[in-house]
C-alpha cells in the first residue's frame, strides 16, 4: 500500500488516463449487455418467463424450434398425456389488430389454461370472462390503447377487448394478448360448441421430468419432439441472431480490454524497471513489489469499473421508453468482476517481468 | 579489531567457453569495524564488479565472503535479499531515488520493508535527515532537490538500516568538487562515529585523504594497498 497509494497519488494524470479507458471500456460492455438483455427479454420474455414454472416444450420437428409453425395433433397430446400428468396446452399465432382508425398492430396471441400457473397476473384492469376479451402486455398502451378499447382481430374479422393488462409478456418484439378458450378455438378455425372442439396446441408445456422419460417421449412421439424451453428461444425469428452479434461484442470487447490493459501496465512497468531494481537492491523482495501492483491495478480497476456501473445506470435513465435495456444487478455485479480479473490477469506480464528484472542492470552504474 | 568485510580468493568470471573474461581474479581484502576503505583503479578492472560481490548482488566464480562473520556466499537469493535490507546499505552513482516518494517516505519505506515499529522508523528517519542537514527538505520530491541534497538523501536511505556496511559507487560523480567532499566527509564521519566499515569506489584523488586506506585495483588484481595518515 505504500509503494501503491503514494505513486498513484504522484503520477495522477497516467493513472487517471489508465483509468478512464478501463472505465470507457466497462461501460461500453455493460451498456452492449444492457441492450443484449432487453433485447431478449423483449424478443422472448413471454417464453423465458414460462421458464420459471415449467421445463419443455413438445414442438412439430418440423417446425424448427418455430412456435408459430409448431402443431401438435391429438395423437401426440395423447401420448403425452399417457406419459406425464401436469402438461399444459399452449397455442401461439402472430397476427395483427386495427383499432376504429384501421391503424394496424402487430401481436401475438397466446392461448393458455387461465387456471393454470403460466398464465400472467393482471396488473390492470380485469382477467376476461367473456369469450371475446383478451389479456394483453401493457406495452400496446404505447400504440395507444387502453382497458376496455376494442380492436379488430385479422384471422376471425371480429370485434375483441381488451379487458385488462399485464407486464413483461413479449414475443418476437411484439406485445402478447392471452386470449380464452373460446377465442382461441375461433382463432384456430373450429367451432366454439360443436362436436370438433378440440384445442389447437402449437406446443404442449411439460414441468420438469425425468431424462428418461424424455427420451421415452421422443421415441414414441410422430411428428413432435421435446425440447427444453432455453433451447426453443433460438427459434423466435431473430433471436439467436440479435443474441450472437451482441454477445460477440461483449466477448470482443473483454479480449481487447486484456490486451490493452496489459499493454499499459506493461509500458508502465517498463518505464519503472530501474525503479524496481533499486528496490531489489536496498533489499525490497519480488512480492513487496509485486503487492504494489496489484493494489495499484485493483485500485485502478475497481474505481473506473464503479464509476462505469454508474454511468451506464445513468444512461439508461436516460434512455426513451421504448428502447429494450435491462440491466438485472447480478448481470452487473459478474461483468464488472469479469472486469477486474481481466485488469488483473492483464498485469501479470508485468509482474512477471518484475520478477526478472535484476537489480544490477537496472542501476547501471555498478559495471565497471 | 574485528574484521567486517572479508573477501577470500574471490574470483569472477564473465562470458562462457572462448569468449570467456576474468574480470576478477584471487582477490583477498579484509575491512575492519570503523575502517573506511577507498577502490580505485582504471575503469575495465573490476572496481563495480568487486563491490557489487561485497554487496551480494552479484555472486562471485569461486571465493568466499563473509560478513560479519557470516558466509554469504551460500545464501538463496531470497536470503541475500533480505541481507542487503538488514546489513548493507547502498549508494550509487547517481542518487537513484524513488521519484514518486517523497524525501522522509523514501527512509521510511526502508524502515517498513525491514517491518521497523511505525515510531523507530520515523524516529530514525528524522535522526538521519538531521544528521544530514535535510530536515528542511523532508517534504520535497527529488525532483525538487538539487544533486547535492539527492545524493545525501541516498546516503540518509543507506544509513536507514544501520547497516554494517555501506557500498558507495563514485558517490560523487554528479556533484561538483566541494560538494562530493562535503558528502564523503560526512560519510567518513558517520562510519568512525557508528563503528560501522565503508568502501567506496572513486577515481577522484582528493578524497583519498579522508580514507583510512586505498586499494587499487588493476586487471582484477590488487596492485597495491596503502595506509594514509589521517587525521580525525
């Protein structure tokens, strides 16, 4: 700490410049992050929140992870049913809605058991109760429609309402209305009250169940397969695409963050070399210098990594409404240690070159 | 008296196989407590490299040296380091101060490494500055200090640990006249005062007379050692 706090505190503008790229750089990859998760959650969070209560999905092989092409007929619900109890019906169909002024929305429809654990809690308004209402995301409030608005639905041509809201339900970047029995049936061409009402499922939910099981299910299934739910969130249009390009920033980022900070620490300990050869030679050891890097980097490191948590925070404040970010505290708390073991692993050259560096040579005046 | 430094047939070798050089060659020198020892000699005969093997930074080809009785030429690297903390204290040619400490904490960061309690440390570095008339200065970088006051600065550092034994390498090659006398009169003071031994290697003549001996140094060898008649 001696050596550390007292050289930081004289050469303040290098540290000050060290620091602010260490911050530029935190705060770059936490915004990025940022953006990467309110853009899944944006993308996805109508199915990443059905993780919570359940595990698989059974989906059409053919479909391709896509829930919007996924069908599942009698037969296979059947098997299903023979081979796990709790499983829950889940029908998904992107399509549009126009309000009075022929404005057109786009939105998904979900259909789920209301009685079951995956359907979403109201957080305004009321949970329909008549065949022709609807539960939609709150974020169809920006395309300015409100509890008990009205609006044409494109596949039935009918008048629906929205008997109230929810939070957090999206797909594919569009806001998602829960839709009754009813509707659904309509939606999905039968007819409400007749013999053929069966329910259309474009996937059935499974709870956690046994590898084994599993794989029963997948040998006798005809047209469906399970698979869990992490791994249908590829199949949503976009999103392994958003996802890859902006988790391969993050990446990028870090291994240019190593880099560059184990340049500067490197060039720093470099220009010091005489120094730590001084030292060696009134009788400093290697870790007594060694400590007085690290502290030196952590400081650095964790000052500039706090004040880009706080920065981005900041911005995000600042940020329009309707533009997807979110931030949850662990994602920071793992980034910004992330961080500080990249600065820290970035030093270790210069460590090691302070280990090897010889007293004799550095003070240069001993050679005859 | 007892002998502080003492250097038994030390031989240095550079180069490997045919570009092989002897740069020292079956050097014998004992120094005794309180004696202050001058190195001369042509530059090329081994006046660094010998004061640098009395200093344990570097290791000699063959020969023994002991110090204050004990053997260091057996020493890990890890032990000669902390030998040097405790037992020599060292003086380059220039100061070769620490630029980002200043004049008190450069003393008081030896006082830490070698874990003196807070208060000795301090008592001690305030001793020194004062011995050395520097007190005035404690609080400047080196930066600030003209290289007079540095090179005493880098002898207030030497003299930190009560060394045994203090190396000093043409301590005033960057001071003018008066003032490297000036230094190593305070050098040859302290070493009388303190019981301590010092060598010193120089080419400058007139300080010969502030030594107890001078030793000159050619091709590795001791060409001849002679008393002066000092007046203390």
């Amino acid at each position: 700490m001696f050596l550390a706090l007292r050289e930081l505190a004289y050469s303040k503008l290098r540290y000050i410049m060290v620091g602010l790229i260490i911050f530029l750089l935190s705060f770059l990859v936490l915004f990025v992050s940022g953006l990467a998760q309110g853009l899944a959650n944006d993308n996805a969070a109508a199915i990443q929140n059905m993780e919570n209560e359940a595990e698989y999905f059974v989906i059409d092989e053919e479909a391709e992870l896509q829930l919007t092409r996924s069908l599942i007929d009698d037969e296979d619900q059947q098997i299903v049913n023979n081979h796990v109890d709790d499983t829950q019906i889940l029908g998904v169909h992107q399509g549009t809605i126009q309000d009075e002024e022929e404005s057109i929305t786009d939105i998904t429809k979900f259909f789920v058991d209301p009685d079951s654990n995956l359907y979403p809690e109201v957080t305004e308004g009321e949970l329909p109760s008549e065949g022709h209402e609807v539960l939609a995301n709150e974020s169809i409030q920006e395309d300015g429609y409100a509890v008990g608005d009205e609006f044409l639905e494109d596949t039935t041509e009918e008048i629906f309402t929205i008997s109230g809201f929810t939070s957090n339900q999206t797909y594919s970047h569009t806001p998602v209305l829960y839709v009754t029995e009813e509707g659904w049936q309509e939606m999905s061409g039968s007819d409400p009250g007749s013999d053929d009402d069966e329910l259309l499922a474009s996937a059935l939910v499974l709870p956690e169940i046994s590898e084994e099981t599993v794989n029963d299910l997948n040998n006798e299934l005809g047209d469906g397969e399970v698979v869990t739910i992490q791994e249908s969130l590829s199949g949503i249009p976009g999103y392994s695409e958003e996802q890859g390009s902006l988790w391969m920033m993050i990446v990028f980022l870090f291994i240019i963050s190593a880099f560059v900070l184990a340049a500067f620490f490197y060039v720093i300990t470099i220009q010091k070399l005489t120094q730590f050869g001084i030292l060696k030679a009134i009788g400093a050891n290697v870790s007594e210098l060694a400590r007085a890097i690290l502290v030196q980097v952590v400081i650095i490191s964790v000052t500039s990594v706090a004040v880009g948590i706080g920065a981005t925070y900041l911005v995000a404040a600042l940020l329009p409404v309707g533009m997807p970010f979110m931030l949850p505290v662990t994602m920071v708390a793992l980034l910004a240690g992330l961080f500080i073991v990249v600065a820290i692993l970035g030093s270790l050259l210069s460590l090691y070159k302070v280990k090897k560096v010889d007293a004799l040579e550095a003070i240069g005046g001993m050679e005859a | 008296m007892t002998a502080k430094l003492v250097m038994e047939n030390i031989g240095m070798k550079f180069g490997e196989g045919s570009g092989k050089t002897t740069v020292l060659d079956d050097v014998n020198l004992s120094i005794d407590t309180g004696e202050f020892v001058a190195i001369t000699g042509p530059s090329g005969s081994g006046k660094s490299t010998l004061l640098s093997i009395a200093g344990a930074l570097l290791t000699p080809t063959r020969g023994r040296l002991l110090l204050n009785g004990e053997n260091v030429s057996t020493l890990s690297p890890k032990e000669s380091t902390a030998m040097r903390l405790h037992n020599i204290g060292f003086i380059f040619q220039s100061a070769h101060l620490i630029p980002y400490l200043r004049v008190e904490d450069q003393l008081l960061y030896i006082g830490k490494i070698a874990k003196l309690p807070k208060q000795q440390a301090k008592k001690r570095a305030h001793e020194r500055l004062a011995m050395l008339g520097l007190t005035h200065r404690k609080r400047h970088y080196p930066a600030n200090l003209s290289g007079g006051e540095r090179q005493r600065v880098a002898i207030a550092r030497a003299w930190m640990n009560d060394p045994e034994l203090l190396l000093a390498d043409e301590p005033t090659a960057s001071l003018d006249a008066s003032r490297g006398q000036e230094v190593v009169e305070t050098l040859a003071k302290q070493v009388k005062e303190q019981q301590k031994a010092a060598v010193m290697v120089t080419h400058d003549t007139r300080l010969f007379d502030l030594c107890d001996r001078v030793i000159t140094l050619s091709d590795g060898k001791i060409e001849q050692s002679m008393k002066e008649m000092v007046s203390t």
